[in-house]
C-alpha cells in the first residue's frame, strides 16, 4: 500500500498490518466521527476526523519506537495498537462517553470486547500477523512502559492531537516540539521518560494542554452542545424513563455521527433540530468555584438532573428546557509524566515551578454552567441562583 498524506505528518508509511487494519469496517467508521465533535460549531474548519488522528498517533508511536531498545514482536503491538486506540469510542467521542460508561462500565480505551469478541474481522488481521488482541487491548488501556506511550502521560495520542486540533481550528496554542518529544523519550526501570535536559520540552506539552482546554476544549459553545447533546442521547437510550426510542447501548456506541443525528431526530426532535441548526441554549449561569458551595460542585449527573429539574419548576419552565453542567474538578495529568534531573527520574510536578501556576490557571477557569432558551435566562438565573445557593455576583 503507497504511504497516506497527511495534513500534519507529511507522508505516513504504513506496515502490512497497518494497511490491513485500516481496510476493516470497524476502523472505517472513525471516518465518520469528528475529533472535535461539537467544537467545530465555534470553529468551522475543524471538520477533522478520528481516522487521521488514528494514523497520527501510529506514525508518532513508529517513531518513537525507532528510538527505544523494544524487540520486534513488542514493537509490532504497540504499532497496531497505537492505530487501533480510539475504535472503542462511541458517536461524537468524549461527547458520549460519560453516557456509554454509565450505561456499560467501561470507557473508549476498554476495547477488549471490540477486539476479540465483536468485530471478528479486526481479531482475524491481528491474529494473521501473529498478534494478540488480548495484549493490544491492554496496550490501549495503558498497561506497561509501552502502554504509557499510547495512552499517558507522555502518549502520542495528546502529542498528535493538539497539533492537529490546533492545524484545524487556525489557533497557534497547540504548537508543540513533537519530533524532539518521541525522540527524546526513553525506557528506563520499565518506566517511559522523558531523557535528561528536557523538562522544558515537557512543559511545553503542559501549557500547549492547558491553552487548548481554555480556548478550545471548554470553549462555553461546545459546552452547551455537548450537553445538550448528552440530553438528547439520554433520552435516546430512555435513561431517567424518557420516551422509549427501541435503541439499545451496543448499538447506541458502534454509531457514527451522523446515525446519531438521524435518530435523535425521533426521538428529541427539538434538540436535534437546534444542534443542526446551531440554534442552542444560552447561558443563564456561568458561575467560577468562589461562587460555588462546595457539596454543589461535586454532585454527579443524577444530581445535576435533580437540580435542573427544581430551577425548571421554580422558574416556571419545561424541564427539558433547563440543562445544569458542573463539570469535574480540572486535572493536569501531565505533571505526573516522569522525567531525568541530574541522573534521576523525577515527576514533572516536582521538576517544574511552572506546574502549580497552570494548575491555578486551570482552577481559575473552572465554571458552573445552566443553560435554557435565550428567553428564559432571567427567570432561570434567578432560580438557579436560589436552587445552587451560588454566592453573589452573576456574569
């Protein structure tokens, strides 16, 4: 098979396995799921999908396995898996996987089950190369040195997208290093690192991560859509006894993005019609932790439905019209990657003084979203303000 040009990587080389992975119907599909799902209703050319930040990943993990001591057999696993990584998710990405995994108990990384039981064509590829499922599975999962560098720390999975994000969306913030990043990474006591000399470079994925999560990932529109989004595939999957829609997860997660649309058009029509149309919610709160009880900001989705429900009551308005969106604590999983300081491994967190202020920059960006029809917004605010027991002081 000739190389594929790509965007970002220039020409991608890809093994017999590779070329024979991605022919497969279960890795086709990634041609039909956006990677920046409801982000690309804030910026319009990012219209790239989880196919190419696939071959992305595979072609930075090639290279990064050129420089690390790894034998053949382990390297050849790590290569499928790196390209296999993101078939687990489910319509729209990290948009449904909170859905998915309270409905099933596993995340997009999970992919045992879609490796070696439901796509028998995936296993028979692998297992006609001499490959396990079972060990690409854990690969993807994270399991071991060269688990870190599909899904860690220092994984080629970030390092691909926020090179790509930032290509597609026009922004500069995601601009990374990547060559010198897999070049310089090591094995070393079983652990993946960072080589000595390099705790700028690892910073520079730090602040390109917390950039993108303030300007791009969280931008407050694609908070809104994914949320209303998350609704409607709830009442999709007759979570919380909406209307019955004859969808079950299995199928709900094995969709593309536009099966999605198309049955949320039945089953919430008024939803799907505004996330066509970009006709969404607007803002009635958009309240920063100090505003925030403490119990309030740490309730889960049943909770935010219970509170959106009792702002809708007190407001007067349909329930379905009121949305609450508290979103987890900010967490910068990238402090923890481990790099050499005058001989010896240290975690980032401990290496860098610029760790504590991107954390702090993170907390301060953190925000408690209810949404609603632009002309409900005041009565909800000042219900929600009640219900939430939110201090004073409104955006």
């Amino acid at each position: 098979m000739n190389p594929v040009k790509d965007s970002v990587h220039d020409y991608i080389p890809l093994d017999p396995v590779a070329a024979e992975l991605i022919d497969t119907p279960v890795f086709q599909r990634l041609r039909h799921i956006k990677q920046l799902s409801t982000v690309r209703l804030v910026y319009p050319s990012a219209n790239h999908t989880r196919f190419e930040h696939s071959l992305g990943v595979y072609r930075l993990t090639s290279r990064a396995l050129d420089t690390l001591e790894v034998d053949e057999d382990r390297s050849r696993h790590a290569r499928a898996a790196a390209l296999l990584h993101d078939v687990g998710h489910g319509p729209y990405g990290h948009q449904t996987e909170d859905l998915i995994r309270r409905h099933t108990g596993t995340d997009h990384d999970d992919i045992e089950w879609l490796v070696t039981d439901a796509d028998r064509e995936v296993s028979q590829v692998l297992e006609g190369h001499d490959l396990e499922p079972e060990r690409i599975a854990a690969l993807v999962r994270g399991d071991g040195p060269l688990g870190d560098l599909i899904s860690g720390e220092l994984d080629a999975d970030r390092m691909d997208y926020l090179v790509r994000d930032a290509h597609h969306t026009g922004v500069p913030y995601g601009t990374i290093d990547h060559g010198r990043l897999v070049r310089e990474l090591t094995l070393r006591d079983g652990r993946l690192v960072l080589a000595e000399g390099n705790v700028p470079t690892a910073e520079s994925l730090l602040l390109a991560r917390g950039l993108m999560n303030a300007i791009v990932y969280r931008h407050h529109v694609s908070r809104i859509a994914g949320a209303m989004l998350e609704r409607a595939s709830e009442r999709l999957l007759h979570a919380d006894d909406e209307p019955a829609a004859d969808v079950d997860v299995e199928t709900f997660r094995r969709m593309a993005d536009h099966d999605l649309l198309v049955r949320l058009r039945e089953a919430a029509p008024d939803l799907a019609r505004r996330l066509e149309r970009r006709d969404l919610f607007k803002r009635a709160v958009w309240a920063e932790r100090s505003r925030v009880p403490a119990g309030t900001s740490e309730v889960d989705r049943a909770g935010e439905r219970a509170a959106a429900r009792e702002i809708a009551d007190e407001a007067g308005v349909d329930p379905e019209e009121v949305i609450v969106d508290i979103p987890p604590r900010p967490t910068l999983k990238e402090s923890n990657a481990t790099v050499v300081v005058d001989g010896t491994p240290q975690r980032l967190e401990d290496a860098s003084e610029l760790v504590s202020g991107l954390r702090g920059a993170q907390r301060a960006n953190w925000r408690l979203g209810v949404y609603c029809p632009a002309p409900h917004r005041e009565s909800v605010a000042d219900a929600a303000e009640q219900v939430l027991e939110l201090r004073p002081g409104r955006p």
